[in-house]
C-alpha cells in the first residue's frame, strides 16, 4: 500500500524511509547529533532536498497522485470553525493532488513548494496560486489562513528549525485556525536518507515542539488505519492556534 505522499521510488524502498519507521543506520539520533546545522548546512539540508524532489519530479507525481489522504483533508476541514469557504494553506504541495482536493471543494486554497518543477506541476494541475518558498526561509503573511496542510513535509525541517518553523506558521493562521501535519514518526532520529533530508519524531517529541509553538492538540492518529502500530509508519496530528 502506498500512502501520503512519499513512496515514490518503489517497492525496493517501501519498507525504508516512508512506509515503516526510517532506516536507523542512516540517520542519528538527537543525541547524538551534538553538532548544530551551521548556516551552510541549512542550505544544503534544503537544497539538496529539493533537487533531490526536482530530479524525481515525475516519478514523485506517478507514484503519489493516487493516494487517497482524504482521512487527513477532514480531519483538517472539520475542525474549522466559522462558515466555508475557507482559506488554506497546502504547505509542501508537491505536484499539487491536494491542492486540486481542496479547490473541489470549495476552499481558496495557496500551494507553497520549494522544488521549482513541482510548484509548476502544482499550478498547471490545480489551477492554484502557488508560492515558491523554502521551509526555512518562509515569508508567510500574518492571520491570513484558516488552515494550514502539512501533509508529508514538515519532517524536512530539522529539529533546530522546527520551532522557529512553526512559529511561523502560527502567525500565518488566524486566531483559533487549525494546523494538520502528518509525518513519518521514529525515535526522534534526523539527518540524510536517500537523498533527503528527515527528522522522524516520536508522539512525545512532536508534541513538546506544537505545545512550546503555542498550539493545542485537537487530535492525533497513526495511518494507515486498520493495522497494528507497527505497520503504521504515520503519526498524524491536528492543532489549534491558542491565543491571539
Ligand atoms: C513527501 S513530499 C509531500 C508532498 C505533498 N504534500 C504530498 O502529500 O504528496 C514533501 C514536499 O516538501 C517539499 N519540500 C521539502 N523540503 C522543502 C523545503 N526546504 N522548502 C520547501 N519545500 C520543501 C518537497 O519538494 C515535496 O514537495
């Protein structure tokens, strides 16, 4: 079964980085990451992961377009408050499958991606508005969504970024707006794994980084539904913007 957004090399690569928990050999725990990213490290955590998204681009759109993340697309709308249409962000869009979801059902809904021929594919399938911004250099305007979709992108940003990232974030939704983000979990490991760069974070661990952001969890579940934990490799959650 492939889910979510990110198994897009094959089966060979099924059961590494996305569809069970990340190949421990490859990356570091925490811990042992005693090393802070320096500026020209960042760049290359996103730039050689978006080349690396760039270099797939067709492949990433023939092995994802089909994937049915409509459980996440609700678990999102429903918690919005307020009438529709709403106003949402579908941060790392990739080629755009949920963009087009969301414009089908009514939503006014803005595409970020930093991969250049992804964020084209975005608009041309969606007919979308799509801005191209790098996760760690995000210029997002303040209180303008209801909803921000994270769907298979947020684990890209490293753990030293990530609260800034979701501060960023915060500011972007209005009051009491709603953050989805589904990721692939671990235990708390980041760094390379097949081309890209990944921080794979624990129930635990995540929601000390959305708790410290100013966010309150509304829910959480693991996917695909339906088997044992162990087979499901994806920790979703949905947060509401606390305060003002
Ligand atoms: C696993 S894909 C998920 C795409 C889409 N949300 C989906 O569910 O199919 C992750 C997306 O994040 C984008 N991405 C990764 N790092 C990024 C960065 N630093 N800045 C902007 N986009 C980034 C990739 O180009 C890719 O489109």
């Amino acid at each position: 079964m492939v889910i979510d957004g990110c198994n897009f090399l094959g089966s060979a690569q099924h059961n590494t980085s996305c569809s069970s928990l990340p190949n421990r050999e490859t990356i570091a725990t925490y811990k042992e990451l005693a090393v802070k990213l320096n500026p020209q490290d960042l760049e290359a955590v996103a730039g050689r992961t978006l080349e690396h998204y760039d270099r797939h681009a067709a492949d990433f759109w023939q092995g994802t377009r089909d994937h049915d993340v409509s459980q996440n697309i609700e678990a999102l709308l429903q918690r919005l408050e307020g009438e529709p249409p709403f106003t949402i962000l579908d941060f790392g869009c990739g080629p755009g499958r949920d963009l087009k979801a969301f414009a089908e059902l009514g939503h006014v809904v803005v595409g970020l991606e930093g991969a250049a021929r992804l964020a084209g594919m975005a608009r041309a399938y969606s007919g979308c508005e799509v801005w191209r911004q790098d996760f760690l250099r995000l210029d997002l305007p303040s209180g303008r969504f209801d909803g921000v979709f994270a769907n298979a992108a947020l684990f890209h940003v490293p753990g030293q970024e990530l609260p800034r990232v979701l501060l960023e974030l915060r500011a972007t939704l209005k009051p009491r707006g709603v953050l989805f983000s589904s990721n692939p979990r671990g235990h708390n490991e980041e760094g390379w794994t097949q081309g890209r760069y990944g921080a794979y974070h624990d129930l635990a661990t995540w929601r000390r980084y959305l708790s410290a952001a100013g966010f309150v969890e509304l829910a959480h579940y693991y996917r695909p539904t339906g088997l044992p934990r162990e087979r499901q490799p994806w920790l979703a959650s949905v947060w509401r913007r606390a305060g003002q």
